[in-house]
C-alpha cells in the first residue's frame, strides 16, 4: 500500500484483514484526512475500523468515525460503507 510523495495519503486500495479485504479510499485534501472503508457483503465491524486508524492514523491523532445513512450520501457508494475523518 502506498502513495507517492507528490500524491499525498490519496488512493484506493485493497486491504487484507483477518479473513476478508477491506476496501479503502483514502484522501487528504483541504486539510481533512479521509478515510473510506468498505466491504461487499456487510458494513466494517468496530475491529476493522480499529486496524484502519492504526493504518492511517497517527498515535497521537484523533480521529472520528462516521456511519451514514443511505440518504445523506451524495454520491451513491453503496450501503455497507464507514468513514474516518
């Protein structure tokens, strides 16, 4: 997993965690670190959302998780999806 320099913390990736990949897409943009994740059947358990803050986040960063509600998504990504910001 990785980006380049130039890119910034930006791309979609495909994560192994325990016996199942994460979908992510990650971004930081307009001074906002975005995090994405997903997977095809279900919506990310607390554990996953655990693992992807130590996988993008700082020790010291605070960071906030979000589950939408299918009718506050702008843009259609499917409903098994949670946010880190």
């Amino acid at each position: 997993m990785g980006s380049t320099a130039e890119a910034g913390n930006n791309g979609a990736f495909m994560i192994p965690f325990e016996s199942f990949t994460l979908r992510v897409i990650a971004s930081d943009g307009m001074g906002w670190e975005h995090v994405s994740v997903s997977l095809p059947n279900r919506t990310p358990n607390w554990h996953a959302m655990c693992f992807m803050t130590d996988v993008f986040g700082d020790a010291e960063d605070v960071m906030i998780k979000y589950h939408l509600s299918p009718s506050s998504i702008l843009i259609p990504c499917g409903r098994w999806i949670l946010i880190i910001i």
